[in-house]
C-alpha cells in the first residue's frame, strides 16, 4: 500500500507539491489527473528519488518503507517503477545487458538469485512477445533512435521485466497513437492483481478508456482538490479543468 | 618555463649523452646514423614547455629522476607473462628493452630480427624524444611481412623492472614493414613494476593495399614514465589502424605521426586515456595528408578522476595535392572529479581547396538523468556510474575488430575502475 501523508515537495525556493493526501491500497489502479503545471511529474519524480526535488514536509511510505528516505535503486528494489514521460537515451548500453542488470540488481538487493543470460533472454522473448513488440527491442541501444512510441512500449517492456509491485506511469501516454496507447494499457492491465498497484498520472482520459481505474483524482496547484470513481475522468473530459478547480477553489 | 626547469631538462639530457658517451663503442647497429642522433640529440636536448608541441606536458618529473642503463637480468617474469591476456598468438617479450628469445614464441608467416636496429629511411631525427631513442636504442624487433602474406596477429610485450635497484631507462627501436597487400595485427602491451622509463620508437611501413592494425594497451606501473612514437608510412589503398589505451604510468605521452603517402591511403588514430590520481597523460597525433582521397578518423575519449591530468593534440596537415581528403576528429572527455584538467588542442592545416575535414571537442561530466534513469531501475549508483563509462568509451572500443584483443582491453578498462573505487 502506498500512503502519502501531507506532502511537501518543490525545486529550489518554488513549493510545488503543497500538502498531498493520497492511499493506493494494494491491488488498486489510481488515476491523476490534472492540468499542466499542477505538480503531476513532481509527484512521480518525488516518489521515485530524482535529485534535486526538496521535500519540506509530510510523508510517503510504500509497504512500510519510508520512501523518501531512501535511495532511487533502493526503492526499486523495494518494487516500486517509473514509467518515465520522456525516457533517456542511454547509447553505448544495449536494452538486453541494460534490463538484465537492471533485473539481477533488484534480485541481489532482495537477496534472490540471479538470473543467468540464458535464463534472460528466455523470460525477456516471451514478454516481448507477449506484448507484440518487435524482436529487435532488445538488441538496440536503450532508446537510442527509438520513436516516441517505441520508446514508451519499452518503458512497458522493462515494467513487464522488472514486475514492481507499484508502477507508477508519468504521462506515458502522451504522444502515443491509438496502437500504441493499448499496448501501454495492456502492459499495465497484464499486471493487474491482488499484489500489483499502479498511480497512473495523464493529463488526458483517453487512457483510462484502457486502463480503468479503481480511483481518480484531481491534482491541482499542489493539492488533491477532488476525488472520485472512475466517472469523474469522464465529467473532467466533457466539462473540462477549469469548471472543476473553480468549484473546488 | 623557470630557470629551475630549464637546468633540470639540460642535466637530464647531459646524463643520456654521458650514457652514449660510455656505450656508443658496444652498441651495434648503423653508428653513423646512430652518430647523427647523438649529434641531433646534443643539439636539441629534451623538448621543454616553450615549445608549442609539448607546452601542455612537462617533463619536469622525468628530469628528477636519474635513469640508468639496465643491467641484464635473466628473470623469468612468470608472475608478469601469467597476468598478460592470453590470446592465443606468438609472443615477442622484452624485459627492460631487451628482447628475451627464452621467454618468445616463433613468429610465422613474419620475418623476424632482433638486436640492434637498422634505422631506415624514417629518421624524423628533428623529434627530439626520436633522436633520444636513435642515441641509445639497443635492441628491437624489426618484423617483415612478404607482399600478399596475412601474417596474422604477434603480441610485442615490454616489461619494465625495478630489480635493478636504481630507475632504468631503455630505448627499444621497433620496425615493422608490410609487403603490398600484406596484413598484420600488432598486439603491444607495456607494462613492469617500480620507477622505469620507457622510450620505444615504432617505424611502420604500411605498402600499397597492406593493413597494419595497431592495438596498444599502455598499463605501465605507477611511478613508471612512458614516451613512445609511432612513424608510420602508409602507401596507397593502405591502412594504419591503429587504437591505443593509456592507462598506466606517471607521466606518459603516445605520439603518432602518420604520413598517406598514396592515394586513398587511410589511418585510424584511435584512443582512450582512463587517468586517476596525479597521473599525466598524453596522446599526440600528426597526420600528414600527402595524396589525394586519403582518409583519417581519430576518435580520441578520455576518463578523468582524480587530480590526473589528460591532453590531446591532434593534427592534421592537407597537402595541396590532396584533394577529397576525408579528415575527421572527436575528442570527447568525461571528468569525473572537478580536480581534474583536459587540454585538447585540434590543429587543421589545409592547403588544399577540395576536403572534408571536421573537428570536435565535449568536455561534460556522467549525465544526471541517464544516471537517475538507470538507478530508477534498480542498479546501485557505482555500478550506474561504471555502465555510463564504459558506454562512453564505447565508440572507440567498439571498431575494435579483434574480439581477444578488445576483450583484454575491456578487462584493462575494469580493473582500473576496480581501482578507482
């Protein structure tokens, strides 16, 4: 279970995050939604360790662990995944070594044993394929002349990899195609279950026509400022930010 | 340049001539020649940091050490040759510039001799770090490969001792000449133990549609210092392909000269410089463009930590004859301490009004968000750091097309980031 208690958060002097009170119980798929500039990436960067984000006050604990208090790869560890909204190039590092060090890292850190590359390799083919992605994924360098798109599937393919217990998806579906968005939508519902939960941040409700929440909030201005069942995406989709942060305000 | 400076550098260079003055009736080889180089040698001195050539490394600490000619030794160096990379080729050793034929393998499809050299027509007696080694070489392997022989690949290896008991300077004057069409893969590993200099001059003769391929890796012992220079002459449709890794000794400097003498005659000068604590290095490179469509790609990374300090100095010189010159150049740096220094020095002559040559140079440290990228997905921060080195140097290491001898260079690269930990 993810809890937020109270959250402060901002980059440099600039308070971004003024208070967040969000519970993800485990097994659950909770949506944030927001308008540009509400503090939607600040939230996930927080959560996931990004240096240079200081939190002033509150609190995030995932499964007991106090999250902020911890190093970007310990939370990993501990099983929690960002999807990132513009994930980095890194050239010279092959998609195959990449995942599987990734992978044997997280099982070392968590006392498991390591994945041989035979073993890889074997486990990485059928999520690949799976989830409809090309053969080649693993072979390229990670997301070097990858598309928009094919950089997106692969933030999927890692997810599918990994297995976190949280995901939490920063804007993954922005510039995605129709075909796209549904792969990215099948690789999160893929995981669904009673261990799995996931914080699904977009600006958009297009995706939640894929991946339906059990829960939707409204973050704005730092603060969750309503929350709700799946239906609200759909009145924030016909009426539109502005009507529901003048009612909140 | 202090006074200081200068009487050190002129006292240094007195010793090395005292050292001629004593040896020169027991060294073989052509002694007018070797006569020349002395004279050349007393004239020039050791280059000091005036000179724009050599303003960014100093051999300052080279002239506080008194070097000494190394008594012959008849170690076996098992514990040295045990930690060399196997790579399943002959092996031509020398022990303190001095070729061990108990300690070699036969060379096949290669002539080869040994002993004091024959100097040939590539003098370049007017490099003063050259005419030293002319003064005072004493032995080499001079390998001759017929035309249209692939005489595959040979490992020169040189150990440096400190069981002397004094710092011992040696002079080594290797050749290697290729018949048309003839190929070579030349192996050089350097390396030893304790307070030694290393001076090795390398004259390559690269005939028309022959391939020398070049792979040095420069692990010389810590208070070690190392000055080579590579005089190589490429024909035409020849190619020098050359990578070097220099990541040992105190104070080093690998300089290249490369002259394409014949059209679409092609040199690849790349390198990598991985330096720690006070270390110095430099990797100096001139290349001559003296025929039309001939080809240069210098592709140049260092990795900086410490307080080490790295040059580069890259060359390159278009004839007017040469025309559709292809000349490229990438020197890329990561510094991973803010105590660290990085002179690169690109320099493009052209006289020629029909080529293509580029020229760079980044400076940066690791990059925060791959770096946060990968520790988001579980891997410790060291090892993050070490995946987006090794990454950074992949460029150079990678056109490396001989799989043993790129495995033993990224073994190299390991164990100095083991090292650096």
């Amino acid at each position: 279970m993810l809890e937020i208690k109270a959250l402060r958060a901002g980059i440099e002097d600039k308070e971004i995050l003024r208070g967040i009170d969000l519970v993800v119980p485990t097994g659950e798929v909770h949506a944030i939604m927001g308008p540009n500039g509400s503090g939607k990436s600040t939230l996930s960067y927080v959560l996931s360790g990004r240096e240079g984000y200081e939190v002033t006050g509150g609190s995030a604990t995932f499964d007991g662990h106090e999250l902020l208090e911890m190093e970007p790869e310990e939370r990993a560890a501990a099983g929690v995944f960002l999807a990132f909204q513009y994930p980095v190039e890194l050239p010279g590092v092959n998609n195959a070594n990449f995942l599987r060090t990734a992978l044997n890292a997280q099982r070392r850190a968590r006392g498991e044993a390591e994945l041989d590359a035979v073993q890889f390799l074997k486990m990485a083919r059928a999520e690949i394929k799976r989830l409809s992605m090309a053969d080649d994924m693993l072979k390229r360098n990670v997301n070097v002349g990858f598309s928009g798109g094919e950089k997106k599937r692969n933030e999927v393919l890692q997810m599918a990899i990994l297995r976190p217990k949280l995901a939490i998806l920063d804007e993954t579906d922005s510039g995605l195609d129709i075909d796209a968005l549904k792969i990215v939508a099948d690789g999160v519902n893929a995981l669904r279950g009673p261990d799995f939960s996931a914080v699904v941040i977009t600006h958009y409700q297009r995706l939640l026509d894929h991946i339906v929440p059990d829960r939707v909030h409204v973050l704005a201005n730092g603060r969750i400022i309503r929350s709700g069942g799946p239906e609200l995406a759909l009145e924030l989709e016909a009426q539109g930010y502005a009507a529901v942060v003048a009612e909140a305000a | 340049m202090n006074a200081v400076s200068q009487t050190s550098l002129q006292a240094s260079a007195a010793s090395f001539r005292a050292r001629y003055e004593g040896l020169k009736e027991r060294l073989g080889g052509d002694s007018i020649q070797r006569a020349e180089a002395a004279d050349a040698f007393a004239h020039q001195g050791l280059p000091g940091p005036r000179e724009e050539a050599w303003h960014y490394t100093a051999l300052r600490p080279l002239t506080e050490v008194a070097f000494h000619e190394p008594v012959v030794l008849l170690s076996d160096c098992a514990a040295a040759l045990a930690a060399l990379p196997d790579l399943g080729m002959p092996r031509l050793v020398f022990v303190d510039g001095r070729f061990r034929a108990d300690l070699s393998d036969a060379v096949t499809g290669a002539t080869l001799r040994t002993g004091a050299p024959a100097f040939g027509p590539s003098v370049a007696l007017g490099e003063k770090m050259v005419a030293l080694n002319a003064m005072l070489a004493e032995d080499g392997a001079a390998i001759t490969v017929a035309p249209g022989v692939d005489a595959g690949a040979v490992m020169l290896v040189s150990l440096g001792s400190d069981a002397h008991g004094v710092p011992v300077s040696f002079h080594p004057r290797h050749s290697v000449v290729l018949g048309a069409g003839a190929r070579l893969t030349l192996v050089e590993v350097n390396g030893g133990t304790g307070v030694y200099f290393n001076n090795p001059v390398l004259v390559a003769e690269v005939a028309e549609d022959a391939t020398l391929t070049h792979l040095r890796i420069q692990q010389e012992a810590a208070g070690a210092f190392h000055i080579s220079t590579v005089l190589a002459d490429v024909q035409a449709r020849g190619t020098y392909d050359s990578f070097t890794l220099a990541l040992g000794g105190r104070l080093s400097r690998v300089e290249v000269h490369a002259a394409l003498l014949g059209e679409k005659a092609m040199a690849h000068l790349n390198a990598a410089q991985l330096l720690g604590g006070v270390q110095h290095s430099d990797f100096t490179t001139i290349v001559r463009h003296d025929a039309p469509a001939t080809a240069s790609r210098q592709t140049v990374k260092n990795v900086l930590t410490g307080r080490s300090k790295g040059v580069f100095q890259g060359k390159i010189e278009v004839a007017r004859v040469a025309q559709k010159t292809d000349g490229y150049q990438m020197n890329q740096t990561l510094l991973l301490s803010g105590d660290a220094e990085i002179d690169s020095k690109p320099q493009l002559e052209i006289y020629a009004d029909d080529v293509k040559c580029s020229h760079g140079a980044t400076v940066g440290e690791l990059d925060a968000d791959q770096l946060f990228y990968l520790r988001s997905r579980g891997v410790p921060e060291a090892q993050a750091r070490n995946i987006l080195v090794r990454a950074f140097l992949s460029e150079a290491l990678d056109p490396i097309e001989h799989e043993g001898a790129r495995a033993a260079m990224e073994a190299a690269i390991a164990a100095w980031w083991e090292r650096q930990a």
